[in-house]
C-alpha cells in the first residue's frame, strides 16, 4: 500500500499527468450528466405516457419516482 501511496504521490505532482487526469475526470462527470439527463427524460416522457392514458397519479409517482406536483405539471 504505501508504494501505491508513493506512485501516487509521484504522479500527482507531475502538473501534465495531473492535467490529464483531470481532463479524463471532466470528460467522466460530463457523461454521467448527460446519461442522468436523458434518463430523466425518458421517465418523464413515460409519466407523460402514462398520464395521457388515464393512469392515476399516485401510480404514476410510485412508478417513476417523480414527485405529484411534477406528474400534474404534464400534459
């Protein structure tokens, strides 16, 4: 473990392999948003979905999570 600690150490103080790093984690955290985003997007467009068909709203909150004032909001 502490020669973990050592490399580790030693790469963090390099500022390019720092940077990289840092570039790779931006690029990570972007795609994590984005798939969350088009997740939201789909579970809202089921709600939407299932509200156009007469399902009740409570069922509709139990399904997807989303609260009852976000459900009523639909059209």
């Amino acid at each position: 473990m502490r020669k973990v600690v050592g490399v580790f150490e030693e790469l963090s103080d390099d500022e390019r392999t720092r940077d990289l790093y840092e570039r790779r984690e931006k690029a990570r955290r972007d795609i994590v948003s984005m798939m969350d985003g088009a997740k939201r997007g789909a579970i809202i467009e089921v709600a939407g979905n299932a509200k156009c068909m007469g399902m009740d709203v409570d069922t509709i909150t139990k399904l997807t999570g989303l609260t009852r004032q976000e459900v009523e909001s639909l059209s």
